[in-house]
C-alpha cells in the first residue's frame, strides 16, 4: 500500500455542503472532482481505479506550524462523551488523537471526561477509564494537543472561519441592483490530506491537482471560489511516521475516519462514537443536473470500531439516472487510521 500526503493552501474561500455549509471539503468532494477532470482528459485508468475502490482519500484537513515552523497535523474532533459541557476545542492534534485512541483501546467501556483543569496557558483533561482517572491530554485554544507538545504549539483558536461576501446582480426588468449574499468558509490555515492506493501516480495526481487548484473546488466557482495552491511545507517528522504507521489495519479495534464513509457492516455501531451527516442535493453540470441519492454518511473524525480490514471492501454508491448514458458514482471508500 502507497501513500501519498499533499498541503496545500486556499487563495480564496471555498463553498462545501448543500443545505448548509461544511467546514471541511470532504473525500467525496476531492475524488469526484479529480474524477470529473480525469473523465474529461480520458484518463479511464485513474476513473477505473476510483470506481474499483483502490485510490482512497481523507477529506481536506487543517494543519498548524508549531515554533518551530514545521507543520502539525490536525484531526477534526468529535463531540466526546462527557460530564462536563465547557469542552470547547474543534480539533485534535495527531499525537494527541494517538494518545487518546490508546486511552480507548485501553478501557473496558467507552472513557468519559470528568473535569478540566485550569492551568497557566491550558487546560488538562482528565478522563475516567476503568474506574481510575488518566491524564495525557491538554486544551489549548481549540485544539487538543498532548502534554508533550504543550511547549512546541501555541494556543490556536481559529482555522477554518464562515465566510459571507455581498455580492450585486443586475435586475433586468427594474435596472435596480439586487444584492445577494453567498456564504463558505475561510481557511486561515495550510490543509492536508491523504491519499493510499496499490499503485499511485504521482505525476499523474499532480497533473490533475494542478488543473482543479485552477478550476477550484466546490461550490460557486464560477466566482472564483475554491482556488488554491500544492504547497511543500515540511511536515514535522514525528507526525509523519505516526500517520503513515497508522493507516494500515492490523486488528479489531478503535480507528479513526479521516474523510466520509458509509454505515458498513465492518464497524460496530455500538462501540464506536460517531458523527453522521448525509449526502443530498443537486450534482452534475448546470444545463444537466441530476438528484442525488441521500446517503448517511459517518463523518472525519468519527472514532469507529473497525471488525474487519476496511481496503478489502469498496463502498460505492451508484447513482440512476434514466436521461443519462452513464451510471455517476460516488467513491464511499476513505482511509482509517489508528
């Protein structure tokens, strides 16, 4: 299994979501774009692979530089069960998720955050597992960090921002201005993501990176949304090495979803803590569009208990549409880590 890491930076905001924006740009938003370029260029053995499950993605994640200028990379963060309701980070670092995975691994029944305390420039979590009380992790600004990181990051509030812009429309009965507002977010921040496949080409993938950075990503881009630019920052050699020992599945137990995926048979409900959203709406170009299916989707971050290996299995959604000559697909399948 390859696998490929890319940062990149958005030039200006971006539109994700259908009745309401998302923060995050979703696995499913990335591969289906890619794929659209790819159909266009006739690049069938990139679309194949795609269909056949064997290129997966994580969604667009947020990243920060630490003191050092070397980045670290995030994990959106879930709601975690809790006695207390000031927990107010929306992230968690990579060392931190890994710390927290092992606390769960490590406990009989789901752990439960009991108290924060206050420090100088932080606050320290305390879980309770298996009757005793554990330590590791830290809030700092909004994010969750390890206590070993407390030095190297400073207190982060905000990464990815709502964006709302007015923008003027010509009434053409009236002659008047229409003003209308379009709404998105901002990222403040480099993003990240992953992608693993048998066989990945490289020069290939940057071809068609290169072509979407242009064209944009998401919504409104005849607007000129969702721009953006492959950067190489170098990322901090520790996290690296623990997200790229993490993506292989070695046993029934906690992971990580780092992009959407669809309620399989290969994740345990009942042990997992997830977040669900869903797939809906409106897809294909302007003067030929097609309704989505809605599909419950388990959402970046969602801690899943994994009973099988998740590469085996290609979750595909197809799509029937009875004007078109061609079946559209949406690619499910997106990397685990843990």
């Amino acid at each position: 299994m390859n696998l490929i890491i890319k940062t990149l930076v958005f030039k200006t905001p971006y539109h994700a979501g259908w009745r309401h924006t998302e923060r995050l740009l979703s696995n499913t938003t990335l591969i289906r774009s890619l794929t659209l370029i790819a159909s266009q260029l006739n690049l069938t053995e990139f679309i194949n692979k795609v269909r056949n499950g064997k290129l997966r993605s994580s969604a667009l994640l947020p990243a920060i530089l630490d003191k050092e200028g070397v980045l670290r990379l995030l994990l959106p963060l879930i709601k975690l069960p809790s006695r207390i309701k000031d927990v107010k980070a929306s992230w968690i670092s990579l060392k931190a998720a890994q710390e927290l995975l092992r606390t769960f691994r490590s406990c009989k029944e789901v752990p439960i955050i009991v108290d924060l305390i206050a420090e100088k420039d932080h606050q320290t979590i305390i879980f309770e597992c298996n009757g005793k009380l554990h330590k590791g992790l830290a809030i700092k600004g909004k994010v969750i960090i390890h206590q070993e990181e407390l030095n190297h990051i400073n207190g982060v509030n905000d990464l990815i921002v709502p964006y709302k812009e007015i923008r003027n429309r010509i009434d053409r009965v009236s002659g008047s201005a229409d003003l209308f507002p379009v709404v998105g977010h901002q990222a403040l921040t480099p993003l990240w993501f992953l992608m693993i496949s048998e066989e990945i080409n490289e020069v290939l993938l940057d071809r068609l990176l290169n072509i979407l950075s242009k064209l944009g990503i998401g919504g409104l881009r005849s607007r000129g949304w969702g721009r953006f630019e492959i950067v190489k920052i170098p990322i901090h050699k520790e996290y690296k090495e623990i997200l790229e020992k993490g993506v292989f599945y070695k046993e029934p137990n906690y992971y990580i979803s780092l992009g959407d995926t669809s309620l399989s048979d290969i994740i345990d409900l009942r042990k997992s803590i997830i977040e669900l959203g869903f797939i809906e709406g409106l897809s294909g170009v302007s003067n030929n569009l097609y309704i989505l299916p809605k599909i419950a989707l388990i959402r970046p971050g969602s801690i899943v208990y994994l009973t099988k290996r998740p590469y085996d299995i290609n979750l595909i959604e197809e799509v029937e549409i009875p004007y078109l000559n061609y079946k559209p697909f949406i690619q499910l399948s997106t990397v685990f880590w843990g």
